[in-house]
C-alpha cells in the first residue's frame, strides 16, 4: 500500500523495520505530511546539548532494560510524550525490531510496540482510535550515494484485529506481535541466508524492477559526470573520515548524510561569498545556484 493508507489527523503508530540506523527516519518522515516523533535509543540523549538538538528534530528518547533500571523508568514518561503526539494527530515512529542491522530480513520484535499499543487502546490514554501501521523499508545498498528505497505501508493494526482478549496480557502481546511481524514483512524485500553475492543483487534488481533509475542520454550522462567530478574530493574526504570513525556499525549511511546535510550548504555559502569577492557577484552567484545543481545531477545521472 502507499502512504494514502496512513490515516491523516487522527493518532498513528508507524513501526517499521530498522536496516540504515537514523536514516530510516528521515525516509519516513520525508514522505508522509504530517509531524512524526521518532523513538530513539536514550543513551545518545546523556549529553544535555545534544538532547536539545535531538529534541529539535522531534526525537524521542526510549531506555532499554539493559542500560540499567533507573532509565527504564523514564520510560513512563516516553509514553506519555507518545500518547500526546498521537492525541494531537500527529504520528509517533517506533522500531520494534529494537536493534539496527544493515540486512534484508526482519528480526525478531521485542515487546516495546506491542505495549504501547495496549496502553493506548486499553490504558489510561483510551486512544480507542489509534491505527498502527506497518512500515517496510528495503535499501537498494547501505553504502553511500545513488541508492533506490522503497518504502511500503502495510494494513492498520486495529483493535477488532486481534482475537485474544486484552485481560490475557502476555498472550495478546504475542498475538500482536504475530501480527505486525507479518504484515511488516509483506512490505519488505526479504533475503533468504545462504545468497551468493551475485544472486542477492538478482533479488535485489528484480524487487526494484518497477522503480526505475531515471534515463541517462549523453547530455545528462555528461552533466552528472561533471557534477561527481567537481565533488568528488569533497565527498572523499568526508566519506573517509565517516567510515573511520563509524567502522564496526551501522551508522555510517546516517553519519554521512547528516553530516553533508548540514555542512554542504554552509560550504557552498562560503564559497560563493568568496567567489564572489574575487570575480564579481554574478559569478557567486553562479556558484551558489550551480553547484547544488551539479551534485543533484550527480548523484542522479549515473
């Protein structure tokens, strides 16, 4: 299903698997109109000026039980932030796999959406009318530029749904898992273990069958070999370093974009002033408009 199935002002529960770390939410969050708050790991919240940029972009911190009992707690409080946003229409963007890995395959949901979802409905915050949607995510590759992501959203998660009654607590949050876990899948590129690395790129090729590259002609071909060109060593050296300091994770795609999301303006802005000093202000301002053209035409004309 495509995004008309995320119902418009009313309370929404998106759960989506988690294979790209923070970029997950950006994909989300860039398709769907309405606000979403995304539930994130808590420990990155420690430092009080990051928390308040984290904030900034409508992050909200989740404690898992391993990071010890005194930040459990402030779980209590996750939920009710949660239940406000809901409330007030807007969506609330959670992982229930838990754990990010950069695969195509869907793991294991822990018990954290489930729960969620029977406070709401059953609990004090009586959001009788909270859908909960799956979301599937499948990456063309989890390294860098020029990749392809399908996003699919699954049938709402109602309460009529499920059969056990909600007195049966433990058994009803295995139901529910059952239940989002399928439809979750069904939204996704699932890769069976075992692939050789040219039969997983089949796959691969054969899901994105209907999302087409754009079409290269030779004028096209040569202004986005030009747009690499001109960028290429700015990327490098970003690339690099992002690669060094995230090795062994799966932040590298999020670092990396993030990083460039907010210094490649400020680099092109700088770079025009200068330019313009030196040349004249037309010249920065071919510099201002031009160079993001490039790295667009770069990045899309391969």
């Amino acid at each position: 299903m495509g995004q008309w199935a995320v119902p418009q002002r009313s309370p929404v529960l998106l759960a989506s698997n988690h294979p790209d770390s923070f970029f997950d939410a950006v994909v989300v969050g860039s398709i769907l109109p309405q606000p979403i708050h995304t539930l994130t790991r808590g420990d990155v919240f420690r430092k009080p000026k990051v928390a308040f940029w984290l904030r900034q972009i409508h992050l909200i911190p989740v404690f898992r039980g391993s990071e010890g009992r005194q930040y459990v707690q402030n779980n209590r409080d996750t939920f009710d932030e949660s239940l406000q946003v809901m409330q007030s229409g807007e969506a609330v963007l959670v992982f229930p796999e838990g754990l990010c890995i950069n695969e195509w395959r869907l793991r294991p949901l822990g018990k954290g959406t489930a729960r969620m979802a029977y406070q709401s409905w059953y609990g004090a915050g009586g959001l009788t009318s909270l859908a909960v949607v799956p979301v599937g995510l499948t990456y063309e590759h989890y390294r860098g530029a020029g990749k392809r992501v399908k996003v699919c959203f699954g049938e709402s998660i109602l309460p009529h749904h499920l059969t056990t009654a909600p007195a049966d607590y433990e058994k009803w949050l295995r139901e529910f898992n059952g239940v989002l876990a399928e439809r979750i899948s069904a939204c996704m590129l699932e890769l069976p273990a075992g692939l050789t690395t040219d039969e997983q790129a089949q796959q691969i090729d054969t899901y994105f069958a209907d999302c087409p590259k754009p079409a290269v002609n030779a004028l096209t071909r040569l202004v986005g070999s030009m747009g690499r060109a001109i960028h290429r060593p700015l990327y490098r050296y970003f690339s690099q370093r992002v690669a060094v300091r995230t090795a062994g994770t799966v932040f590298y795609d999020s670092v990396l974009f993030g990083l460039l999301l907010y210094l490649y303006p400020l680099l092109v802005l700088l770079l025009a002033f200068f330019v313009g000093l030196v040349a004249g202000g037309v010249w920065g301002i071919a510099v201002f408009i031009g160079l993001p053209l490039l790295a667009w035409a770069g990045n899309r004309y391969r």
